[in-house]
C-alpha cells in the first residue's frame, strides 16, 4: 500500500513544550529511540487539521488519527536541536492531500498559544513580588527546557508584561498573536 506522509514542522520550543505536555510511546524508528504522539481526528488539533488539507482528486477517508514525531539531536554536550513534525498518513488508493503552507503557520500559532496560556498561568500562580516573577520565569524554562532552544529569561519576561499589561490570557483571542 502506498501512502503520503504530509510534513509539518513546529517551532523548535513548541516540541520541548510538547514533550512535557503530550502522552506519547517511546519507539525505535531507524535504529533512533523516538516519541510519538497519537493525535484524534476529534482532538481540536486534528479536527483544525483535517478541516484544511487540500484535497486533490479524492476526497480524504478513513482518518483516524494523526502521528506527531519529534526529534531531538545532541550537537554538542550543551546543545541540543529540536524538531517536531506532525504526518498524516494516508492510503493514495483512496486520497492525495497536502496541507498548504498558511496553515502550518496557523497550527504553530495554535500551539503557541497554548503555549503562552500556559506559560502566563505558571507565572501568576507561581509569583507574589517582582522577585518571585523572576524566579516563576527560570523554573518555567527549566521545566521546558527552553534555554536549549534559544530562550532567556528576558524574552520572557517581557512576553509576561506584554501579556499582563494587554489584558491576560484570554486578551490574546481578540487580536493576531504577536511574533515578537
């Protein structure tokens, strides 16, 4: 049986985020110990998903659940690299479909609004002063692995007075989410 396995790659802390928030298996693939994530056509993710693909020829069928693979490689002692890719594997018997790039984009900002909902939750729950704000904010990317992909406590810092100074949590649904 032939199939189609449709790319979508993520932010590169969207899957150290991923990692610590999804349920997955661990598994062998090509000699490489992985985890892999079952995602439901029901789930808001697949249904966002599945509402977008492209459809050529054939109309999709028999969509049961989504495979999301992530891949970290050790560099060096002190780097690492992340990568996350949904696939969707498909029967070309039935359907060829692919999901346009504007939409990738838009399931990377649906994760990263997660994300940041739950990034500013940790930092209100945790804080009581300034210092604490601090403190919130390291354990937040330790918990996450965030400095192996890039992040500092500023950027942060930052996004937290952003998003508490815009209105919270849910002030973020109103208006496109912000790239810096």
């Amino acid at each position: 049986m032939n199939s189609n396995i449709i790319p979508l790659t993520l932010r590169p802390h969207l899957v150290f985020f991923l990692i610590k928030e999804l349920k997955g298996t661990e598994k062998t693939f090509a000699g490489f110990k992985c985890k892999t994530f079952d995602l439901s056509k029901d789930s808001l993710i697949g249904r966002f998903i599945i509402e977008r693909l492209d459809k050529i020829d054939y109309p999709v069928r028999n969509v049961e659940k989504f495979n999301f693979f992530l891949e970290i490689k050790n560099t060096t002692r002190r780097r690492w690299i992340a990568q996350g890719k949904f696939f969707k594997v498909e029967n070309l018997c039935k359907s060829f479909v692919f999901l346009p790039d504007q939409f990738k984009e838009e399931v990377n900002d649906l994760i990263e609004q997660q994300f940041r909902t739950v990034f500013y939750s940790y930092v209100i729950a945790y804080k009581d002063d300034e210092e604490n704000i601090s403190k919130a904010i390291l354990k937040f990317i330790d918990k996450y692995d965030l400095f192996e992909c890039g992040f500092s406590q500023m950027q942060l810092r930052k996004l937290y007075y952003r998003m508490k100074d815009g209105g919270g949590v849910c002030a973020q649904l109103q208006g496109r989410l912000s790239r810096n």
